[in-house]
C-alpha cells in the first residue's frame, strides 16, 4: 500500500472529486457542496470550523475501523474510562510463526526434453531372371528416448498466530484481548535433482542436498505499539447517537492560542497522531502481505507427478487455488452465465472440476457450480482477492472532506449521513471478500480475518493520508489568497525594498529617516574623488542600503596604529550607522548580499581603510587599499549573526559560575568586535600638508601629484626630500614651484641609477657572450676569423670589468679571442637581443637609491613655518552625503561605539519579546574584485584579489600612510570615519511562512526593531522618532517599547 506521505495537491483533489460525486446521491441532488477554495465565499473563522470537522470525521471514521478489527463497545467504554483516569492507552500487534518437519519423499517426474532416434537399413539382393541385374532396398526405423528425474521434497508445516490487545499505562499483564488467531497450513518444497538419459524409461538419482526450511524453526517478531490516548480523548458519549452508536467526537482548537487553523497546538497533536498511526497500520499490513504472503506461502511449490508409458489415465490437477476470481466462459447451455464473476473454492479431483460460487448475489447465478478448467477465466482486471496484496480499498467513501454550501460548513445529520454512507461502503468490501475468503475457524493461512485486517489497514491509512492533505490545503489555501491579493508571491527582496520606503516615512517624521550609504570623497567646492558606498548585491541595480546616521564630531583623534611603534592620527568627521538586516528562515536570502564598493575617479586618489573599533578612539585595521586613477573596488561583506540576548542567558542558565563568566567575557569581545569601521583618507591635502604647500595647490598639477604618488609608493622617497622647507611668507607659486623642482632632482637620480642599472647589465651581457663565443671557439676553427677590434670596442668602456680575470674554465676565450672573426650581421642582432633583455628588466625595476637621509621609523621634527595660516589646513570638512545635510542628526562627544553593541543587547533582553533581534559581525571578504585601468589607452581589467594580492596592498598603503604622516607625527585631517553598527531580525520561516503560517505581520515586528535601534543610535526617545499618528498606533501595539522612556 503506502507509508505516511507528504502533501500531494494532485492527490487530495482526486480524492475530493471523488467524494463529491457520491455525496449527491447520499445527501440529495438539489445540494451542491463544494471545495473550499479562493472563490469559495467564505470568512477566515470557516477555516477554523473545517479544520474540527474533517478532524471529528476522520476521528469516527477510524473508530469503524477498529470496531471492525474486534474492539466491542465494552471495551471503548473501558477505554475512556482509562482515559478519564489519567491514563493512556495502547494497542499492541504481535505475531509469531514458525514450522517443522513433517515427512520427505521422492517423485519422479518427467524432463520436458525428449530425443528421437531414427536409424536406416539398407540391404542388396541379386535376381537372375531380372535384366537390370542387381536390385537394392531399404527400411528406417525410430526409438523416443525420454528423460525422467527423481526430486526429493520435504512437506513443512508452518504455523502463525497473530493478536490484537489493549493495556493501560504499562500494565501489560492485564491486557485485553481484542483478537487472536492461530493458522498453519502445508509448505511443499522441492530440493536436489538428478537426470538420467535411457532408452524407454529406466531412471537413476544422484544425492539430493540438504532440505531448507522455508522459515525459521520458530520466530517471535517485535510487538507493534500505538498510543491511543489522543484519539480516545476526542471521544464523547452522548444519549442519541447516529453513525457512531452513542459516541461522537469532540475536537476543538482553542481560538486564543492558535495561529492558524493549521498552526495550533490541537491540530499539531492531531497530525502527530495521524501520522503514528498510518505508520502503524502499514506495518501490520506488511506482516501478512510480506511475511506471511509473499516469505511464506509463495515458498510452496510441489512437483507434479510424472507421466508413465505403462499409464493408460491421465492425472489432471488444479492450476488455480481457492479464492481466485474468475468469469464464466464458454456456457453453452446457461448461455446468460458467461461473463458473471464467480470464486473458485475448491478442486474435486475425482470430477475433475473446480466448485465455486457466485461473487455477487445479484448476478442470478446458483450458490454453487461445478465448472471444468476450461469454462473459467482468471479476472485478472479485479486483482486476485486470493492475494491479500492485491485487495484495493480505492471506492470506499471518505467523508472528511472540507466542503462548503452556501457558505456553512456540511454538520449535524448530513454529516451523519455522510459517515454512515462510509461504513455501508466497508462493510460491502468486507462482504466481498467474505465470499474470497474462508472463515477464520477454517485453518488456512490466509482467512477473512486476514483480509479484514488488511483492507482495515489499507483503508485508515488512506483516511490518515488524506486527513493530512486535507489540513495541509487549508493552509496552502492562505497561500494563494495571499498571493491573489497582492498580485505576485512576495520575496524577501521585495520586503526589503518596502521596508526602505516605509522606514524612511516612519522616521522622516520625527526628521530621522535613514539615508543610503553612499557618500562622496570630496573637498569644498571641489570635484569629487571617488565614491564609498554598501551596495544590495541582489536587488535590482545593487542599491545602497538604508542605515540610521548619526553625525559626530569627536573631541580626541582617532587612532590607526601601522605597527607597535607607529600610530596614525586621523582628524577628520565621524559617522555612526545603525543598520538593520532583516532574515527568514534557514535559507540564503536575497537581502543578505552586501558588497562594501570603493571607486576612484581619473587623476583622482584616495586611501582606504577597513577595520574595527577596540576602543573609543582606536581603530584596529583589518585591511587597506590605495585606489586611483578609475579603480573600481568591490569588497563582499561577511555577516555573523550572534545568538540573541535571551537566548545567550538561557545557554548559561545551567552553568557554573566560572563557565557563565567565560561565556560572558567571550560574549563581550564578541559585541565589542562587532563594531564595523571604515575610514577613508583623502591623499591630495594630505600631501599639500606634508609637503608644506597651500590648500588646493595639487588640484591642477596632474603630473605632479602623479610623480608624489609614484616617489611615495614605488621607491618610498622620504618627505623631507620633496617638502617645501623656505621661509614662511613665500607665495602659493613659489612653495609649488620648489617642491616640483625637488620632484624633478630625485627623479633625475632615479633616471640616473637606471641608466647605471642598464649599463651594468649590457656589460653583464657583453661577458656573457664573451663566453659562450670562448666556449664555441673550438667548434669554428675553420669559419672566418672576426674582425680583431671587436672586443676592444665593445669591452673597452666596460669600466671595472677590465679587471675581469677569467677563471680556469674560461682561460681558452682568452687565448683565442684575438683570432676570432667578427660575427655576421645577423649574429650581431642575436648579441643585441641577449643584451636587450635584461635591459628592459633593468629599466622596468624601481632601483633602490642610496642617499643620506633621515630613516622613516624616525622621522625629523616638523619644518618651520609649515603650520602658519598661510598653509593652514583648510581641508578637513566631511565627505559630502548625497543627501542632505539638514537630515543629519549630530552630535559632540568622545563616546564609545564599542560599548553600544552591550547597551543594545541590554535593551533587546528587555524589549525584545519575540526573541528575534540578533547582533550581527561584520568582516570583509577574502576575494575582492578589483577594475583596473593600467592607462589611458587601455580597457579596465578585472582584477581577483586573493589573501596574498590584499596583503601586498595593506602594506603598500601602510607605506603610504606612515610616509604622509611622517610615521604618525602629522595629524590627518582630510579623513573621515564611518562606524556601522548592524542588528538583524530574524524570523523562524521564510517571508510567506512568517505571515501565513505563524500568523505575524513581519512590518510590525520590523517597526519595532527600526524604532529600539534608531533610539540607540541617535539617543533620543522612541516617541520623538516617529510622527503623533505612528507613535500613537506603535504604542498600542509595543506598549513595552515606550513604557521604558
């Protein structure tokens, strides 16, 4: 049959559709229920009313069942008498069988292969009155061989008893019997053959193997186990009764605590039920179908007696065993007989027919007939009936359907109607399988108790699967009203971008709305340089998340330590942002794919930082970048939601004070880490300052600030050797044309050291071919001797290389060497081309340059008159926001953004009822894709860094770091800090499942966490957040939000 199946839609409609045709005829054709569904007029209460009928019907419908596999109504009273005593109930299945030996013996049966032999005679005889002369003849003649064999076979019985029983709690010794039988039968098995070849028909017989029983001498299977106690509780007994003799059903669900007609406590308990029990049912099913059928009676398999010469009878012996359906054929004088269903119950081999009887009463036939084998025909469209596995229960009418008629649900006397229609349908079933089956008190195997047992079982698990569909549908109903009304299935993508639009109206109100993350890098009144954002990888057009922002002016330096003995200070702006995620469910969402974005635009430069906050005013760097020049950087980020507040307590409730102290320590680095920061450090007035210049000097100068750029990063040239250091008063043109004039002489030192550098290795070259041409001398006695000046010219001005002293290897170059011919020309291009090469290798390497100066690590005191009003820093203004300031809520204080994950998550302990507010970790990716543009006359390039390709760029922008801050002596003040705080709400189920399963409106609950985490970020109350019509509906929904004011 089946196990206990997941909801098939397909399947339960076929099941209704069946329904419906026969409740016309049991109810009356003028009423018309019909399947709940979106075009059903109906209200949401009538969900709840269907959801207690199909349960009620489904709960009678089972208690026919079992009445029909012997429960009386004495012991269903006994059994709610348990029940009210606070009791449970169980039924227990067990069985046993085993067999032995009754007698062997020997039959000889005949091989279907037989041989003729046929032999010719020919013979001469000689005539002589013939005037042929000679006159030859000839005669044949044939013999049968037949090949018999004698088969030893052993004749078993085996014997099977099987109960019903019932305890309470776990008194086992007390149990009541509900049923028991016991049955054996005869298990006739062959084993060993022999063959012999004879003339005529003598035999001989090898050693048959050892004979096998067909089970084990005696086997005691596990009892089968089920708990009754739930469905006996939805048993009532009242004084009239219909279709249930006295006892009705009385499921409810309890309207305050469910959330849907399908998520409630009552309906949970119901289906765990339903499910142990279709699990039961197919595992007493299987016992007889499997076992007993299919392990046991099928091993029977006697051999058919032999066919003797000396025979004059023939032995006819039955091929179709009792209980096989079959239909009349070939009646000629009952012609009308042909076509009726009869069973075959027994062979009466002294008349040589089969004796059976009709199937149906109403098919006019006599009780009894004797009918040869060739008048019968095995229906094998019925399914044999003789088999147990072929029993269908697919007509019996199931009357848990959930129907609607002008919008009531079917009740009262129709639903008894309705029940009563389904126990006339089994009790048909069993009727016909009455006339299949013998009586239980005839000894077969396979009785009608047997068959009961299992149409019983196929039946209830039929109702129990289609029970759970029916349930199942109801809710998947809500699915599609929810999404007929909106128009489309609602995805999490789609929540967020509601979310973006309702929170901004939310708080716009009280004039917080959140803002997008997405700023420019860019001075007063100057073209920006690039453009930070975090991007929605997954929505449409990657837009920038929406974050709570806070404006700060802090009142000490924040700190970037580059090492342990140099620390960076950054004086720029501080933004602090409150962003709020949202998840459903165990599954990937769309909105959970961040990508924290960097671009650069052309002859345009700024540095990158990625860290987190470990203190007030520190910032731990993670990472660092220097982007320029049309760099296009994307950074994946990384989220780690931590285990809420309540659910943190509820971990350590039960541990010690020493493991609770841990917990709670490793919880707090854990808050505290979660505390995300990013600076970004403009570079033009930093090297404006550095380099003692006005502000704004580099704006213009393109080649200039891209000569700085390349001194600083690729050769890591000491500031002091290109800062402006003259009198204070000189002119804005005058400090730029000092410090290009600077520029100018280290570059001619490092043209120069290149020039040094490809000049040694044309002479490294030069002695290389030197050698291989010494080497080959003795290979080119007889070529024409090359032109006697050739090393002098080229080894000449070769400078220290004349010492060159040739080592014993190389001593026949030297003493052949004046008697070698010049190359050829095409020679001479192969020369030019070794020396080529490790010229241009030259040329592309940055030399490092020996000079005189100051080492980094130890940077000189700061240049007089580099700090007067004239070059004053005038570019320390924050990255402008593309939205406007007036949205901006800003404060001035040194606060402690670390401590602002513990102050949420003491919050969220309090307020946060539902459980679902999480801090969440955020960190950078370890896979960074970088578009780059190596110049002007080139595509951009994409770019996959690895963990080395961002470690080599930490370190070139730490570099340049510790070389425009003078090793952290030189403030920076052209940077700004953003400091992203991040909370995520998570629901148990997906999007949908939130609203249809668990009954919850996800906006509300996000509200509420908008309004607890835009309180914390901007440090006012709740109620000033939103405006008076929000703030009043928010409290009558989260009293506790603003009770804590």
């Amino acid at each position: 049959m089946m196990k206990f199946q997941s909801y098939d839609e397909a399947r339960f409609r076929a099941n209704v559709n069946q329904a419906l045709q026969q409740v016309q005829s049991i109810l009356d054709t003028t009423r018309h229920p019909q399947l709940v569904d979106t075009t059903t007029d109906h209200v949401y209460s009538d969900k709840f009313v269907l959801a207690e009928t199909i349960t009620n019907t489904t709960v009678a419908t089972l208690r026919t069942a079992l009445t029909k596999l012997g429960v009386t109504e004495d012991q269903w009273t006994q059994w709610m008498e348990w029940v009210e005593n606070k009791k449970t109930v169980t039924l227990r299945f067990q069985a046993s069988d085993g067999c032995s030996l009754l007698k062997e013996n020997v039959v000889e049966v005949e091989d279907p292969t037989t041989a003729t032999e046929k032999k010719t005679t020919t013979s001469t005889a000689v005539s002589s009155s013939s005037w042929m002369g000679s006159v030859s003849g000839s005669s044949s003649s044939s013999s049968t061989t037949k090949v018999t064999r004698k088969i030893k076979q052993a004749h078993w019985r085996v014997n099977v008893t099987h109960s019903f029983s019932a305890f309470a709690a776990d008194d086992t010794e007390h149990a009541v019997i509900i049923h028991e039988r016991e049955a054996s039968t005869i298990i006739i098995m062959g084993a060993g053959t022999s063959t012999t070849t004879t003339t005529t028909t003598t035999t001989t017989t090898t050693t048959p193997t050892k004979m096998k029983p067909p089970i084990p001498e005696q086997t005691i299977h596990k009892f089968i186990d089920l708990n009754l106690t739930w469905f006996v509780k939805q048993l009532k007994k009242e004084q009239e009764g219909g279709a249930s003799a006295g006892v009705a059903a009385q499921f409810a669900i309890n309207r305050d605590t469910a959330k849907t007609p399908r998520r409630n406590q009552e309906i949970e308990q119901a289906l765990l039920f339903v499910k142990q029990t279709a699990d039961w049912m197919y595992k007493v099913e299987t016992f007889f179908t499997k076992r007993v059928e299919e392990t046991i009676l099928k091993q029977h398999n006697p051999v058919t007696v032999a066919e003797t010469s000396s025979s004059s009878t023939t032995t006819t012996t039955a091929t179709m065993a009792p209980g096989t359906i079959c239909r009349l054929q070939n009646i000629t004088k009952e012609p009308r007989f042909n076509g009726k269903q009869v069973v075959i119950k027994e062979y009466i081999d002294s008349q040589q027919r089969y004796r059976v009887e009709p199937l149906l009463a109403s098919d006019g036939l006599p009780t009894s007939l004797l009918v040869k084998g060739k008048d019968l025909a095995e229906d094998t469209s019925a399914g044999n009936a003789a088999s147990v596995q072929s029993i269908t229960v697919d007509a019996i009418f199931i009357p848990a359907q959930p129907l609607l008629e002008d919008g009531a649900t079917v009740v009262g006397d129709d639903m008894d109607k309705l029940l009563a229609a389904h126990d006339k349908a089994l009790d048909d079933l069993l009727a016909i399988q009455a006339r299949v089956y013998p009586p239980q008190q005839v000894p077969k195997m396979l009785s009608l108790t047997e068959a009961t047992i299992v149409v019983v079982c196929r039946h209830v698990q039929r109702i129990m699967v289609h029970y759970q569909d029916g349930v199942a549908y109801l809710e998947k109903l809500l699915y599609r009203q929810l999404e007929a009304a909106i128009g489309k299935r609602v995805t999490p993508a789609d929540f967020t971008d509601f979310m973006r639009h309702h929170g901004r109206r939310l708080l716009g109100g009280g004039g917080y709305a959140p803002q997008p993350f997405s700023y420019a890098i860019r001075r007063p009144n100057h073209a920006p340089d690039g453009m930070l954002s975090i991007e929605n990888s997954s929505s449409p057009g990657s837009l920038p998340i929406d974050t709570m922002v806070r404006h700060v002016r802090p009142t000490a330096p924040l700190e970037i330590p580059l090492s342990a003995a140099t620390t960076v200070p950054l004086t720029g702006e501080w933004y602090l942002h409150g962003w709020l995620m949202h998840q459903f469910g165990n599954e990937t969402p769309t909105n959970m794919s961040f990508n924290l974005c960097a671009r650069a635009r052309q002859f345009s430069s700024f540095l990158l930082v990625i860290g987190t906050m470990t203190g007030a005013t520190q910032l731990e760097p993670k990472h660092a970048i220097i982007l320029q020049n049309k760099d296009d950087l994307i950074i994946p980020l990384l989220t780690e939601v931590l285990p809420s507040a309540k659910d943190f307590k509820d971990a350590i409730a039960s541990l010690s004070p020493e493991q609770q102290d841990f917990c709670k320590a490793f919880r707090s680095m854990q808050l505290q880490s979660s505390v995300f920061g990013v600076a970004v450090i403009q570079l033009k007035p930093q090297l404006e300052k550095l380099l003692g210049l006005v502000p704004g000097s580099l704006t213009k100068e393109i080649q200039l600030t891209q000569d700085l750029m390349s001194l600083f990063i690729d050769y890591q040239i000491p500031s002091d050797l290109l800062s402006f250091d003259g009198p204070d008063d000189t002119s804005r043109a005058d400090r730029l044309a000092a410090v290009k004039e600077h520029v100018k002489a280290v570059l001619a030192v490092i043209s120069s050291e290149k020039e040094k550098t490809i000049a040694n290795e044309e002479q490294k070259a030069d002695y290389r071919e030197a050698n291989r041409w010494g080497a080959m001398s003795s290979e080119v006695e007889d070529a024409p001797f090359m032109d006697a000046d050739y090393f002098e010219d080229h080894l000449k001005p070769m400078g220290p290389a004349e010492e060159y002293v040739p080592t014993s290897r190389n001593k026949k170059m030297g003493h052949t060497a004046k008697r070698m011919s010049a190359p050829q020309p095409h020679m001479r291009m192969a020369m030019a081309a070794t020396i080529a090469q490790p010229m241009a290798d030259a040329m592309m390497a940055p030399p490092r340059i020996e000079m005189q100066t100051t080492s980094l690590a130890s940077p000189p005191p700061p240049i007089a008159g580099t700090t007067t009003s004239t070059v004053a820093d005038l570019s320390t203004s924050p990255i402008s926001l593309l939205v406007p300031e007036s949205s901006l809520s800003t404060t001035s204080s040194a606060e402690d953004f670390t401590m602002l994950p513990k102050e949420l998550d003491a919050k969220l302990e309090v307020l946060d009822t539902d459980n679902a507010l999480r801090s969440t970790v955020l960190k950078a990716g370890s896979s960074w894709t970088l578009m780059r543009q190596e110049n002007l006359l080139t595509k951009p390039k994409q770019l996959q860094y690895g963990m080395d390709e961002i470690k080599h760029e930490k370190k070139k922008a730490f570099d340049l770091l510790d070389a425009i801050s003078r090793s952290g002596c030189l403030p920076i003040g052209a940077g700004e800090l953003h400091v992203i705080v991040a909370l995520s709400h998570c629901f148990e189920k997906d999007l949908i499942g939130t609203v249809v399963e668990d009954n919850i409106n996800p906006i509300a609950k996000a509200e509420k966490s908008a309004l607890l985490l835009a309180s914390t970020v901007h440090r006012v109350a709740p109620a000033q957040l939103a405006s008076e019509d929000d703030t009043k509906r928010l409290k009558t929904a989260f009293p506790l939000l603003f009770d804590k004011e």
